[in-house]
C-alpha cells in the first residue's frame, strides 16, 4: 500500500471519529432538554383533557343537535351559544283546548293573578295595581276569522280603531294566530291591546262551526315590565295530549 493511500484513509477515519463524538454530544444534551420539560409536558395534557381549571377547550362544530345540547353533553363552550338566564319561579297552567289537546302555559304567580272562574275564559291579572292582563277565551267565527278579529277589541278601545295584521305566532310560542292591535288612552294612561285568534282544527267541514280561541294582552304602553311579564307567559304556551 502507498503512503499516499494510508495517508487518505487516516484522514477518512479520523473526520467519522469526529462526526461521531459530535452526534454523542447532540443527543445528550436533546435528552436534557427533554427531562426538564417533563414537568410542562404533564400540565398541558391535564389542561388539554379538561383535568385542571383551565379555560374551556372551545370547538367550532355541533354534535347532532343544537349548540346548546352539545355544549351540555361536552362541558365545552360553543360558539354560537347563548347565555341562558334563570326562568323567574312560574307555575304550570292547564287550560281545556278540545278532546284530543291541552293548552299549557307558566306564568310567575308572584307577578299574576289567576282567575279561572270566568265562562269559558281564563284571566292572568298582573299584580301592579292597572288593568294589565292576558285574557284567554273561546270564539266562535261563523263569518269567518277575519270578521271576528275586526270587532275582537271594539269593547276595549273606547271608539278608537283597531288593526287587523297577518296570521303569525304568537310570540315565541308554536302556536299561531291573526293579529290584532289598538290603542286607548292618552299620555301616561296610554293602553296598548294585542291581540291573537287562533283557529282550532275540527272534523266539522261546516264554516258555520269554526271556532277558536283569543288571547288578548292588555298593558300601559309606557310600563315596559307588564308587557315583558305578558310576553313571557305567551312564550310559554303549547299544547300537549289531553
């Protein structure tokens, strides 16, 4: 072998002796790195699993269901959720509908008065002292609905003109109805009436028959809590199997 070969493989055999003692090196001190980290490793996955009182992981998608169930069945927060206020404390109210349904409704019995006396009606009285109040009855409309809901508020509006509207729900409850409006009074004694009739569905084919119930809210105009405790008791209505 020539000097010059045995010079090339010393050469050779002492840069893999160094690349080698270099890699050594990394890896201990990568190993290091790793074993003082150890303790944050461990927290982030307890924070990741819901196990420590971190923030709440937040997710963009739904499970089958709404926002609101899925967000209940996870403990996650979901975007698109809304913050569900306390319901004031309300009783449950069972009203007679027709053979086959029950009209129920909730209204807070600190706030109103029932009155289940009255024939073939029912009266919730707001307990402030006016005449505010929901008033729930049968109606029969042999002429049709859109004639009863012209005269519905007459008795009420002391000569004032009342306004048929459209078919719609009665607020946010599944129940429908035509709507009617009016106003009486003046200034501070203004009285704002609502009204909705609701056709109840028979096996009579005669028009003559047809008949229903009105539901009517009465409230100062400018008494924004009556209206809103009024509202929430017709939020609340449906109907369930008698």
């Amino acid at each position: 072998m020539s000097k010059t070969t045995k010079n090339f493989l010393l050469v050779v055999t002492m840069a893999s002796a160094i690349t080698l003692v270099v890699f050594t090196i990394q890896l201990i001190i990568l190993n290091r790195d790793a074993d003082g980290s150890g303790g944050n490793s461990i927290s982030i996955s307890a924070a990741s699993s819901g196990e420590s009182n971190s923030v709440p992981v937040v997710t963009t998608g739904t499970a089958a269901g709404n926002g609101r169930d899925s967000a209940a069945a996870t403990g996650e927060y979901q975007p698109n959720q809304t913050t569900q206020q306390p319901l004031p404390a309300s009783s449950r109210f069972e009203l007679l509908y027709n053979s086959s349904y029950t009209l129920v409704l909730h209204a807070d019995e600190n706030l109103f008065e029932h009155d289940p006396t009255m024939e073939m009606s029912d009266m919730f009285t707001y307990k402030d002292g006016g005449n505010a109040s929901l008033l729930i009855h049968f109606i029969s409309f042999p002429y049709g609905i859109q004639r009863s809901a012209e005269s519905l508020l007459t008795n009420y509006l002391d000569g004032n003109p009342s306004y048929v509207h459209v078919i719609t729900t009665i607020k946010n409850s599944p129940l429908t109805g035509l709507y009617v409006t009016g106003v009486t009074g003046t200034g501070d004694d203004e009285e704002t009436f609502e009204a909705w009739i609701h056709s109840i569905s028979d096996n009579d084919s005669a028009a003559s028959n047809d008949y229903g119930m009105a539901f009517i809210i009465r409230y100062r105009t400018n008494k924004h809590e009556q209206r809103n405790a009024l509202y929430a008791v017709l939020d609340s209505l449906e109907l369930t199997a008698a």
